[in-house]
C-alpha cells in the first residue's frame, strides 16, 4: 500500500515496533500503562498490531522483542520465528549475554531466514562494547545481519548502558554498517543534545522521538547524521503510528528526504528493493 503525506506518496516501513503472545500481551500492556506518562495504541498482540498499521497505512514493521533472561532466548526466538513468512511483518532473532552458545542462536537465527538481531543494553544489563558480547557480534557480521540496539535511557531504568561513549567504544572495534541505534541514538530525551556529531557508521531510527523535541533541533540532527541513514520506528504499541506520520510529514523535511526515511532507507538496509 502507499499513504498519501503533504504532496507526496510513499510506502511505509515502521522499523521499531513490539508485539506479544496473546497470552503475555496484557500482563505487558499493564505494566506499561503504570509508567506514566505511556500510551498504548493495540492490545500488544500481532492482530492488533496488524489493524493498527492498517488504520495508518503502514506497509511492514519490525517485530522487536528481547529475552530479558538467558533461558528465554529460545522461547522469545520460537515466538518470532512464524512471522518469517509474513509479508506485512519482519521480525529480529534475539540473544542474550549470559546465553551458553550465543554464536549457536545467531548462527540458526541466519539459517531460518531472520534479517537481524534486536539487543537491549538497559534489559539485558550489558554495554555495548561489552567483550561478552564479541561472539555474537562477530557471528551476526559473519552472516551479514542487522544489529539494531536500544539507545540511550529507558522508561522505567536509572542507568544508562548504551550512552555515546559506550557506542563510540563499540564503534571503535566494529566498523559495520549494518548496525541501528534505536531511538535517535539515545537522544530522544534530549539527552547531550544538540552535540550530536558521532561518525558513526550505520543508522539511527526516530522511533519514540518525535514531539520529544522542537522540530527545527530533529531535522538538523537527522541531516547531521545523514538523510541516507536514518529510519522511520514508531516504538509501538506505545506510539501511535498514524500520528507520528502525520508530525513526520510537518516537521519541514523535503518530499525526497521524507520517501527516504519512510521506506527508502529501510529497503535497501533489508535487502527489499
């Protein structure tokens, strides 16, 4: 499908969304809903989500979950792995630090036919440049998947483990392109903002981001970064996607600049063009 945003059509790719088994997805919803000041726009399931991104004009999403527990990978990976033959989601394998064969998990979750690997720094208490972790990061280089990590501070966490400096020390070892900063980079609470020059190879997405900040600050940040790296997420259920596309579209970037971030970027990083 295409939306129609201002002057221009363009197909979607919502690159930051959630989803739960049906028989999880409220006991999550609730909790989330006690972290003031969170929204929630589905009941946390898959269908859910599907007449959400209907209702919006959403193409694709991202499926994004994290096993917060070593002895959850697998459960959290079996859950994700039907959906690899949906044509309106596309979901990421998942591991964990303190799992016994993380290379094992990367290595089958490239086999089944997964595109990349969602790593939490906050729930998963690691930082990104955490030698734990090199195993599996060189595994998922190996099979050419994306790396997408959680950035920056989280709702209901103190810490901050995947700060600036942790990525700039995990960018110092890996070199890699195919490798996703959610949420600004960690800058969608303003944090360190506006010094946000990194070099960083790879993308950001602005999942959970807009409204967070004046829209003359995100369009500089996002040119700042790169116009040909940065993706469209929502961080759904907990945003509203037919709402950001709309502040999206009014924020003062170009039509083309606009096509690129909505679906261009996030086509040629998948491998969908």
């Amino acid at each position: 499908m295409a939306i129609k945003l201002g002057q221009i059509e363009t197909r979607v790719i919502d690159c930051h969304a959630h989803v739960f088994p049906r028989a999880l997805a409220p006991r999550v919803i609730e909790r989330f809903l006690n972290l003031s000041p969170t929204e929630v726009f589905s009941d946390g399931t898959a269908q859910g989500w599907l007449e959400h991104m209907d209702s919006s004009g959403v193409d694709i999403s991202l499926l994004l979950s994290v096993p917060t527990k070593p002895n959850q990978v697998e459960t959290v990976n079996d859950f994700l792995r039907p959906f690899l033959t949906s044509n309106r989601f596309i979901p990421f394998a998942s591991v964990h630090p303190k799992h016994p064969d993380p290379v094992g998990v990367i290595r089958r979750a490239s086999k089944d036919g997964f595109k990349g690997i969602k790593l939490h720094p906050l729930m998963q208490d690691f930082k990104p440049q955490d030698p734990r972790m090199f195993p599996a990061y060189d595994a998922a280089i190996e099979e050419g998947l994306v790396i997408l990590f959680h950035a920056g501070a989280g709702m209901d966490y103190d810490a901050i483990r995947g700060s600036k400096a942790d990525f700039d020390a995990f960018f110092d070892k890996y070199d890699y392109g195919k490798v996703v900063t959610a949420h600004l980079g960690g800058r969608h609470n303003f944090q360190d903002f506006p010094e946000f020059k990194t070099g960083w190879p790879g993308y950001i997405d602005i999942s959970f981001s807009l409204g967070m900040m004046p829209d003359e600050y995100l369009v500089d940040l996002i040119r700042d970064f790169g116009i040909d790296n940065v993706l469209y997420g929502s961080d759904g259920p907990w945003r509203s996607e037919s709402r950001d596309l709309a502040m999206l579209a009014g924020i003062g970037l170009s039509e083309l600049e606009l096509e690129k971030i909505l679906y261009g970027n996030a086509a040629r990083l998948l491998g969908l063009n």
